[in-house]
C-alpha cells in the first residue's frame, strides 16, 4: 500500500476522528490516546508507512519526542511520500531539535526551502528557524521567519521581505536608505 491509496476512506476518517478529540484526553491519559491511535494503526497492511507515522504523531503530540524520532524515521524508510512525508520531515525535524540534535533538524529541513511550494512552507520555515536558533543561529532563524510572514502582511511586505534577506546577506551600499522602509510608508 502507499500513501495515495489508503486503507479506505472510513479508516482515514477514523484517524481523522480519532485527532480531533486528541485535546478531550486528561493530559496524565495520553496512553488512552496512544492505544486509540495504536489500534488504528494494526488495522493497516504489514510494513505501512502509515503505521509509524500516526504512531510518531501521537507520541509527539503527548510529549515523548524521544519516542517519536525513530518512529518518524521508520515512516520515512518504509517510503511514506507526498504530503505526509513533508509532514513527517517538519516533525522529526522538530522532535531533533527538542532531544539536542537541531544540527540534524537543519540537514533535514534545509533542502524543503527547495520543494514544491505547499500549504506546508511557512511550517518548514517556522521549524527550521527553532533549529537554527537552537544552534545558536538566530539571524538565520529570524530571517526565516520574517520572509514567511512578509507575504501575509496587510503593509510593509517588500520591505520586511528586504529586512529579512539583510539578515543574512550584507548590504550592497552601507547606510543606503530603503525606499519601502516601514517609517517611510507610515507616513
């Protein structure tokens, strides 16, 4: 089975059901959840991506990121694909990071600023910023963060686009002014 063909659509929507009442668990229940999702998952084909995949998701999402990464990794060696092998590189990426290895969270992250542009872009961004930070890499991170948000403004979005990029990369002309500063345009 791969990913663009599912068990079938009820097992989908059990899954789905099953995520939507995760905030309904007592936080010292979160095994309840997990078996819920546990129970699932053994209703799937032997060697399903899928499998590892909601099991990473449900142990991450109850505070075990050291139990999810080699979960997140099976996922992805047993060839998850498409959107949710997006969802699951931003993730793992996450979970490194929260147990020490954001270098790793880099490595993996990095080549998604180069996918196909997706709903999932700004995560990407958003996770690999925590990564950089976590490496003591905050201009980075920061310049990450403002080029997702620049697009989303209602003002000012060629110039913190700008202000981003300055981050990172050295202006051309010192104490050159910006045509589209934010206090020029509040005028």
């Amino acid at each position: 089975m791969c990913e663009s063909d599912p068990v079938n659509r009820d097992w989908e929507e059990r899954v789905a059901a099953a995520w939507g009442r995760l905030d309904d668990y007592a936080e010292d229940d979160a095994a309840a959840f997990r078996a819920v999702i546990d129970g699932l998952v053994a209703e799937l084909p032997a060697g399903s991506p899928l499998g590892p995949f909601e099991q990473a998701c449900a142990w991450d999402s109850t505070g075990h990121s050291d139990r999810a990464v080699p979960l997140y990794r099976e996922a992805l060696a047993r060839g998850l694909t498409g959107y949710r092998a997006r969802r699951t590189r931003i993730q793992l990426a996450s979970s490194l990071r929260n147990t020490g290895q954001a270098a790793e969270g880099v490595a993996l992250l990095t080549p998604e600023l180069d996918a196909p542009s997706d709903e999932l872009d700004d995560a990407v961004r958003a996770c690999l910023a925590l990564c950089l930070s976590g490496l003591g890499r905050d201009r980075e991170g920061l310049s990450l963060v403002l080029g997702a948000l620049a697009p989303h403004l209602p003002r000012y979005q060629r110039s913190m686009a700008h202000y981003a990029r300055l981050l990172v990369e050295p202006e051309d002309t010192a104490g050159a002014q910006d045509p589209k500063d934010p206090a020029a345009q509040a005028r």
